[in-house]
C-alpha cells in the first residue's frame, strides 16, 4: 500500500470500474473482457454476433445501477407508479438507444473502432423485439421512453411473445410470412426473474362457501394453471438516471402442479400439460382486428393481466399497503380493450381472493383504471363469444354479470323505460349470438376514457361511446398521440441532429417545442443548403438500402415518395398506385412530358388472412415490375416495394423521405403516428382530413401540407345520398384508363383475373371511397410536383414542418395522461455508488 503521504501529492487518477467506467479505454476493455467471459469467445473465433452481444452487455452493465436504484426507489410506499398494460410492446433494437440516452454513443462508437470494428455493423446484428403489430405497441414503446425520460415511476406489462411478427419476404411479388425467431441467439436486454413467478387459473368451474366468519364466497376450481415468469427489460430515460422496467411475461408448466400432485405416474400427460401452457405467449398474432372466438388470444390477454395485477398487489403489500388504498399506489392504462378483463380480474383478486366488499373493491377498480381507444372501426371492437368466455373464465363470466347486474339497474333508473339504452349500454351483446363487449367493460371500468387524436375523440363521443359521453359527461378526454425524438430523431437521422444541434443548441431533444428556433432559419439560404445536403445523404443511404434488399436502383435525386405502414383498405395504399398508373399513362401518351422524377417507396405488412391486402402488396410489386422495366420512362418513376418494413428499416426511412402518403379514408385512421415521424424528419404529408394529419396541419401551417380529399362530413354525405363508384370511373378519363390499364392483365402477364377482386370490390362497392377522392388526389399531387420544382421553396417548407412539430413529442403526450388521468410527479432517481457498495459487503 502506498502511504497516504504520497496519495495528497499525486493528481488523483480516478480507476475506472470496468462494468461502470465510461472512458473510451475502459469500454474497449470491457468489450474485451465481456467477449471473453459471457460469449467465451477469443477474437480469432469471434463472430460478429459475438461482438454486438459483447458490446450489448457492456451498455447493460451501465444501465444496471440507475437500474437498481430505480426500484429501490420505488419500493418507496409514497411512490405512485403507472402500470401500462399492452398486449403489444414494439420496442424496436435497444443498443443504440441506450448508448445515447447514457450518452456516451460517440465514445462507444470510438471504443468499437478501437477493437477494430464497425458501430454500424454491430447494431446492425441486434434482432429487434417485434413484438407488436404497429402503431399501438410501437406507441407503447415510445411512450416507455417519454415516462423515464420524465422520470415518471412506471412499469409496463406485456407478453414476452417467442414469435413475434412474422418476417416478411416477397415471393413472386407475394408476400410470405417467416417466424420470427428473435430470441434464436439471446437476449441481452432481458433478465428473468424466476423467484417473481406467479400462477394463472384457467377454466373449470366455480362453488360457494361460507368462511369461518360466516360470509358467503366464490372459490373457483381450475382445471389449467399456468406460471408466469417475468422477464425485465430495462427501459433508461434520455441523460437521467431513471430506468424503468417494461416487464413481460412468459407461460410455463408449474412442474408440482401436475408433475407430483396431480399427474402421478402419467409422464407424458405432464409433458403434454408442460407444451399446452407455454402456448400461452408461443405467437403474437399477427392481425391488428380481433380474430373472432381465437380462445388462446383470450388466454393470452387474461395470462399476461392476471400476471401484472397479482404482481402489483404483491408489490403493494409487500411495501406496507393497504388494498383499499391500491389506487394511490398504481394507476393502470390500458392500451386499448386487449388488457380490459383487467377490471373483472381486479375485483376477482379483491373480493374473492383478499376478502373486500364489492363497493369498495369497485370503488378501488374504477379508480385504477384508465381506457385508451384506438379505432372506430366497428369491426375492430373486441367482443368474446359469451359461451368461450365462460368456458375459459367461468369467475368472470360472473363477475361481468354482476357488473352488468348493478350497472343496469342505475340504467334503469336513469333513463326509466328506455330499453334501447339498456340494451345498447349492456356489457352484452344480445343482438344475435351473445358475446361480452370489451370496450364496455373497459368504460364502465375506468375513471377516464381517451381517444388518441382530436378528431378521433370528437367521433368517439359522437358515435362508438355515445351512450357513454351522455350518461358521464367527463369521462371521455382527448390525449393526441407522440412519438419520442430520441429514436425517431438522435437516433435515426444523426445528421439532421448534428445540424439542428449546431443551430439551435440541444434542449429541443428534451423540449421538442424548441424546434420552432429553426423558423427564423428557413430564411437562411445557407441553412437551406445544409438542410437539403442532410437529406440528400440520407436519401442515398437508404437508396443503397433499397439496392441491398431488392436489387432495384433508384435515383437519390428524385422525390422520394413514401408510404409506410400495415396494409390495410382503409389506408388506401391502392389509391396511391392509381396514381403511380396515372403518370405512368400520362408518360406513355407523351415521352417527352417534364416532371419531376419521383421514387414511389412502399413497406407494410398485411395479415397473413387478409385476401385483398395480400392482393395490394402484388399490385404494387407488380405495377413496379412493369414501370421499372418500361424503357420510355426513363427512370422518371420508380416503384419499390421494401420488403419486412418493421423499426430497424423504418430507421432509415423516416429521415429519407420527401413527402409522406397519408391518405386513410376520413374518419377510420384514429391518429396515425407515422405520420408525425415524418413530418418530424423535414417531410411534407400529402393527407387526408384524418386522424392526427388534422393537428399537424393546423401546427406546421395549411401551406406546407398538402391537403386533399373528403372530410368525415363530406363523406358521410356522399353515403347519405348514395355512392356510385362506377359513376365517378365513368365520368373520369383517368381514372378509367388506370383501372382498365389493371384490367386489362398489363401489370399481370395478360391475367386479366388477378386483380379482378380488387377492381371489383373498388367499383361495386369501394367502402373506402378511393374513387370519390381520386380526382382531388391527382391534382394534390400536381400541386407537389409542381412545389417541387422550386428547391428553395420545398426546403422552407421543409424546414417549417420540422420547426413547428414541437407539439407532437410522446414527452407532451406523457405530461397530459400524468396530469389528466394518472394523478403521478416525477421522482427522479438518486444514484448510489453499487461498486463501494459492494466492496463493503465483501468485507463483510
Ligand atoms: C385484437 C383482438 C384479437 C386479435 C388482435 C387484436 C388487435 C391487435 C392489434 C387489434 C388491434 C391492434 C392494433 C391496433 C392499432 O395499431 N391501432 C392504431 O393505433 C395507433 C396508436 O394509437 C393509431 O395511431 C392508429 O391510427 C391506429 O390504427
């Protein structure tokens, strides 16, 4: 030991730790040590993927003390916490994420050069989590980020999916489906925590009993029980020390269930039991609709909800608290009606299983819950046959009934004799065959209701949850959804970033509204020559993308013309290829006709059972293989379908585009988040009068978005006086051409058959009136060809859409549900120092 005399005279060299220390030196080091001791791999064997898990469990081990105090600090009994519940968490890769929230990605990036590789090609290997469909988990993901970066004490609860979304490949132009195996290789973000474990009943049936204080009870009698063991993830807020925990949870056989108690003797009876219940989070489905009388889909829900509130009592009790003050400890969203059996699950836990009266457990529930909605679509309502309900939760069943019983017995004494109230307010549906309604459950349930846009909240109001708005006039709320900068700006687009860092310094990343600093820089025609170099050189990244992954060259000069997301009809990819068809014809009439080249740039999935999406896909590859080919065109249109479009591609396409196709039928998209991405990223939007393209309109200025089409009025007027489809086919020369140019088998080798459906479906019926705003689109879109022309001009307008999406940050959509439906502050984290801490208990 040195003496302390020779300490005082030397500067003090501060020995980084090599699981904390964040200097270059140190995190090269620790790549290194970790190749060695979790990979057990040497550099001469390494693969590349050895080297990404080495890296990721270097960034793991600097989130690990904000971690740790996190839950420390929320053990806390004061601590109120949110608890998101979803079905659907589409997080999207972790490592660079949480390098830059740590900030230290430049020094990570200069660590990984050091060991002699490429930061690149090491996040490139990460298997993204899929698990969600699209905007409703990825939502969820952005808001996980927005409650730690606000320091909010928050948990979200969903299903740890072997399979998530299927990858998606294009065969012949027709998309097939692979499994996902994210987990093939490991995951390093996760930590199982096996002695957190509890059991989920299933089926069977229930009796009565009086307990020893005489009172009369429910025992259900399952014929099922599962465990669930959670898997935590650790989700750390952008330069704070808050990490909060996304905790999913995987089914597994409980081995003394059936091994020892109950399957004596009967080994493969147990393996078999062992395989039933991991089913229960084997597969995300893959359809962003309810699937109808799916039993495991109910399963799965009821798995993963069960899960989280015994969990959360749990914490509760374990913490000193009290049952009837559970409310003032967990205020619990959910993420739509997928989670809503929630709220018969609470009142089962309370009343059956800790013995409260039904009042006060009622009390409890309704001031726990909160009810996001995500569509109108009646279609999309969840509803579970009454008979499958019962079979697979026979409590419940009883518990809905009995919320019903009393619900309705106010009903009726509300509105006396009215029976269309009753019946259109029952948490049954007795209109044909009976079936519980989700979203009843979830409103009766919840102390707040939201929608997810202005417009979509105003139509919720007027239409789905009429009866509802009249009856609690308070209830239903609007939160417009967000999206976190930090993954669809520091992340995606670091040379936007670097740019407007430069500008206007860095608190936007944290206070979005900054952005609107840049306005006064849009008159700066060296600002607009560095915005456009920015956008030209992502613009050429994910051209090389798109060579990589289809082989079709495209001009990063041209516009670059984007929709991306689910296929759906309501969407109306299909009316942008008849506009892909129109200029095409134009072109064919006139060689020499001048416009600005554009690359058409499509991705999405469509459910594997969804006929006429399928059919879309083929329409656009097939459109593309025709046009790419046709010499006349001379590279004046390009048609590119990019295949597997999930949040690793979508990285590279956000910041890429010129202008953003947002064009669903008014009324039916309920927000739209892909859209604020790319508006974010300096697109314009050509859009409808739908959803969030309302807000941002009003927040970027009508003059830099392009709008078109019929308003929800306007629509609802043409069905009022009778749509013809065929009529506006016939009175428009284009758009007859276009359609018969499909007709007449062009894009499909003579097969005048293929896109008969869709054709069919378009002029007999076309749900989505694609025909009554075509006309409106074409000339929309003259009008963009037109605006793109004038470089400077578009840049402005560019510009001025970045500076004015301030509003649209997942931080200001957090502050509102904070303030207007979860009663929660922030309580920022204090870190301890673990090593010291450490060292003392080895002493010890
Ligand atoms: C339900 C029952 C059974 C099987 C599947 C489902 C299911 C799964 C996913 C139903 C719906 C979904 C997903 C819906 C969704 O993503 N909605 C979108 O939510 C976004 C976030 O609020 C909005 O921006 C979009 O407008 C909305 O379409």
């Amino acid at each position: 030991m040195t003496s302390s005399k020779n300490i005082d005279a030397q500067p003090t060299v501060q020995i980084e730790d090599d699981r904390t220390g964040l200097g270059i030196e140190t995190l090269r080091r620790a790549i290194a040590d970790n190749l060695f001791y979790i990979q057990g791999k040497f550099p001469e064997i390494a693969t590349l993927n050895d080297y990404y898990m080495a890296l990721a469990y270097t960034v793991r081990d600097r989130l690990l003390q904000r971690w740790i105090a996190t839950v420390q600090t929320y053990m806390q009994p004061d601590v109120k916490v949110v608890a998101y519940l979803s079905a659907e968490f589409l997080e999207g890769p972790h490592l660079g994420n949480n390098a830059i929230n740590l900030g230290i990605y430049d020094r990570v990036k200069q660590a990984v050069i050091e060991s002699g590789l490429d930061l690149e090609a090491l996040l490139e290997q990460e298997e993204e989590p899929g698990l969600g469909n699209g905007g409703l988990g990825r939502l969820a993901a952005c808001y996980m980020d927005s409650l730690a970066t606000l320091e909010i004490p928050a948990i979200g609860y969903g299903i740890r999916y072997e399979f998530g979304i299927f990858d998606q490949e294009i065969r012949d132009g027709w998309q097939a489906e692979i499994t996902d195996k994210w987990l093939q290789f490991g995951n390093p973000w996760e930590i199982p925590r096996p002695e957190s474990s509890v059991l989920v009943n299933f089926a069977g049936y229930t009796e009565t009993y009086t307990d020893e204080a005489g009172h009369y009870r429910v025992r259900w009698v399952p014929h099922q029980v599962v465990k669930g063991i959670p898997y935590d993830t650790p989700i750390l807020g952008y330069r704070v020390n808050t990490a909060n925990t996304l905790r999913l949870w995987k089914a597994e056989a409980p081995e003394s269930f059936d091994f020892n108690a109950f399957n004596v003797g009967n080994y493969y009876g147990a393996v078999n039991q062992k395989v039933v219940s991991e089913n229960f989070t084997k597969v995300l489905y893959p359809n962003d609709e309810p699937v109808q009388g799916k039993q495991l889909r109910l399963g799965q829900q009821y798995f993963f909800v069960s899960c989280a509130l015994q969990d959360m009592i749990r914490i509760h009790l374990a913490t000193g608290g009290d049952l009837e003050r559970f409310h003032e400890r967990f205020a619990v969203q959910l993420n739509d009606t997928h989670p809503a059996i929630g709220v018969a699950e609470l009142m089962r836990l309370l009343v059956d299983e800790h013995h409260l009266d039904w009042e006060l457990a009622w009390d409890v529930t309704q001031k726990t819950f909160a009810y996001t909605n995500h569509t109108l679509l009646p279609e999309a309502l969840e509803k579970w046959p009454l008979s499958l309900f019962g079979r697979l939760l026979p409590r419940h069943l009883e518990i809905v009934y009995e919320i019903n019983r009393r619900f309705l017995d106010w009903i009726r004494v509300k509105y006396i004799n009215d029976m269309g109230k009753l019946s259109r307010l029952s948490l049954i549906d007795e209109s044909g065959e009976r079936y519980v309604r989700m979203a009843h459950l979830a409103c009766i349930g919840s102390h707040r209701i939201n929608g997810v846009a202005a417009l979509h909240s105003e139509l919720l109001e007027q239409t789905v949850l009429q009866d509802f708005h009249e009856l609690w006039p308070e209830k239903i709320i609007n939160v417009t959804n967000g999206v976190t900068p930090r993954r669809w700006m520091v992340l995606s687009n670091p040379r936007l970033t670097d740019l407007i860092t430069r500008t206007i310094g860095d608190r936007w990343i944290v206070h979005l509204e900054d952005l609107k600093k840049l306005e006064a820089f849009a008159a700066d025609s060296a600002f607009r020559a560095e915005w456009r170099q920015v956008k030209q050189a992502n613009k050429q990244a994910l051209a090389q993308r798109i060579l990589d992954r289809t082989g079709i060259a495209v001009n990063p000069d041209s516009m670059f013309d984007i929709q991306v997301k689910r296929i759906h009809e309501y969407k109306r990819q299909h009316l942008n290829v008849l506009h892909i068809i129109t200029l095409y014809n134009r072109l064919k009439h006139n060689l020499d006709l001048d416009m600005p080249a554009r690359t058409f740039i499509f991705g999405g999935k469509a459910a594997p059972g969804y006929f006429m999406a399928k059919l879309v896909i083929k329409l656009i590859t097939s459109v593309g293989d025709v046009v790419n080919r046709d010499p006349d065109v001379r590279d004046r249109l390009k048609v590119v379908f990019l295949p597997d479009y999930n949040v690793k591609n979508s990285q590279l396409v956000y910041p890429s585009a010129d202008l953003s196709e947002q064009i669903s039928t008014a009324g039916k998209e309920a927000s739209g988040t892909g859209n604020m991405k790319f508006s974010l990223n300096g697109a314009l939007t050509i859009g409808t009068l739908d959803g969030a393209n309302i807000e941002i309109r009003e927040s970027v200025g009508a003059e830099n978005f392009c709008l078109f089409g019929l308003s929800v009025e306007g629509i609802a007027q043409l069905q009022d006086r009778g749509y013809c489809p065929r009529h506006y086919c016939d009175r428009n020369p284009e758009l007859k051409e276009a359609v018969a140019r499909i007709e007449s088998g062009y894009f499909s080798h003579g097969d005048r058959d293929l896109f008969r459906p869709l054709l069919d479906k378009l002029l007999d019926r076309d749900p989505y009136f694609l025909l009554a705003d075509y006309q409106s689109y074409i000339e929309c879109q003259e009008q963009v060809s037109q605006a793109y022309r004038d470089a400077e001009h578009w840049t402005r307008m560019s510009i001025l859409n970045t500076a004015r999406m301030g509003k649209f940050s997942s931080d200001r959509s957090i502050r509102e549900y904070a303030e207007k439906i979860w009663q929660v502050q922030p309580v920022p984290v204090q870190l301890q120092n673990y090593v010291q801490a450490n060292a003392v208990l080895n002493v010890r």
